[in-house]
C-alpha cells in the first residue's frame, strides 16, 4: 500500500537533534509520502538539518515562518503546513520523537476507512513528573467541559499533537472559522474540536498509542502557552 496521498506535517522549533532522523524514518517506512516542515524561527541548527535531507528529494517541503517574520506560533505552523499541503490526508505529529512514526500506518487506516479526524490518543505518560500530571489533567477537564457544554465534538485526548485529517472534509471548516483558531498556542486539535458544529459531518475516530520519553531537549510549554491556552478556550 502506497502513501502518496498523505502529507506529515511537522512543526518545529530547535529540533536539530531529531528532524532529520524523523524526516529519514517517515520517508523510508511510508512508500510515496510527502513531509512540509514548517519552522517557527528556530535557532539552532534545525533548518540546516532540514535543508541536508531534503536537498536529494523532492517528497520533503521547508517553510521557514520565522525568516519571513511572521507572528510565532505552534498552531500556526500546523495550520500553514496544512494549507500548503496538496494530498488527500495529512497527518501532525511532533518532530521530538515522542511520537511513534509506527502510529502513521494506524491513523492513515482510519481515514481510508472514512474519518474526518484521526486522533492517536496517549496511553502511557507514567514518566510524566506529579505536577505535570495534575496540571494536565486539569486544563483536559477544563477544555472537555466546554466542548460538553457548547455541544461539540470531543476524544479521549482533545490536547493530541498528533492526528489525521481528510483535508476536504476539514479545512473548509477551519477556513470558515480561521479567526477563532490562537496562532501563538499549541493545542490546534482543541482549536478544530470547538469549530466543529453538530451539522458538518464530521467523524472522529482514536488510535491508542505509548507517548515516547523525551530524548533531546527539553518541553517547551510556558506561561505564554497557558494563557494562549486559556484564550482557546473561550474564543
């Protein structure tokens, strides 16, 4: 089975020590797939990385946000990289690593089988420091309550980075709402979830997957997210 008609779309910020090994891995287990690299205005040697494995081939695409100054942002990025996309599904994930590149074949299976919306689910975040744990549960609770309430489309993991999208079925939805998605946050999947009226049609299914250890680097969640977090919820 080939994967020409998918795109993976992976957002990044100083991921010069995973990129180019993830980009590698994509290409090689999915005959056919194409990669957009969307760059939020990283610093260290992400681009040049990104440049080294595209250079012999054309399947990968490097949009650099951040040279043509445009405001920062996770979400933002995703939702270029969509937009420039030019296939049937597209897949995010991270470029960390914590991502299993085995999941991509599972979320391209539900699409075929009709999805609108593929959602890979964390199952395994026992490693996650107590605190971490508490906060997260907290803000899910939070954000699920307010899908409940404005009578939306929800999952088991409505914060995923990592999920597929049946770009005709979706992005005239996130054209129609483009205004109400934060740029500067990074839980676009929330952002989809509460532009998603009870008339669009739009089916969800979930992949349960092992969340990886973080390898390189560090998180880069901040206050500046929590509060970027906080206006998704109630734009």
């Amino acid at each position: 089975m080939g994967y020409g008609d998918t795109t993976v779309v992976l957002p990044t910020l100083n991921e010069e020590r995973t990129v180019a090994r993830l980009i590698r891995e994509i290409r090689a287990g999915y005959k056919g797939i194409s990669v957009i690299v969307v760059d939020d205005g990283s610093t260290d040697g992400t681009a040049d990385a990104v440049r080294r494995v595209s250079r012999t081939d054309g399947s990968i695409a490097f949009i650099e946000r951040g040279r043509a100054g445009l405001r920062p942002g996770l979400t933002a990025s995703v939702l270029e990289g969509i937009r420039r996309s030019r296939t049937r599904f597209v897949i995010v994930m991270d470029a960390d690593m914590q991502h299993p590149v085995a999941t991509i074949e599972k979320i391209h299976a539900e699409l075929l089988k009709g999805s609108a919306i593929a959602v890979a689910v964390r199952r395994n975040t026992k490693d996650w420091p107590v605190g971490r744990k508490a906060v997260s549960r907290t803000l899910m609770l939070f954000g699920y309550i307010i899908l409940l309430l404005r009578r939306r489309k929800r999952t088991s993991d409505i914060f995923s980075g990592y999920f597929g999208i049946a770009k005709v079925k979706v992005y005239r939805i996130i054209r129609r709402n483009r205004r109400r998605f934060v740029g500067e946050g990074y839980k676009v999947l929330f952002d989809l979830l509460k532009c998603i009226g009870p008339d669009d049609g739009i089916t969800i299914s979930e992949i349960p997957y092992a969340f990886g250890c973080r390898r390189f680097g560090t998180s880069k969640a901040n206050a500046a997210h929590a509060l970027a977090l906080l206006k998704s919820f109630f734009s």
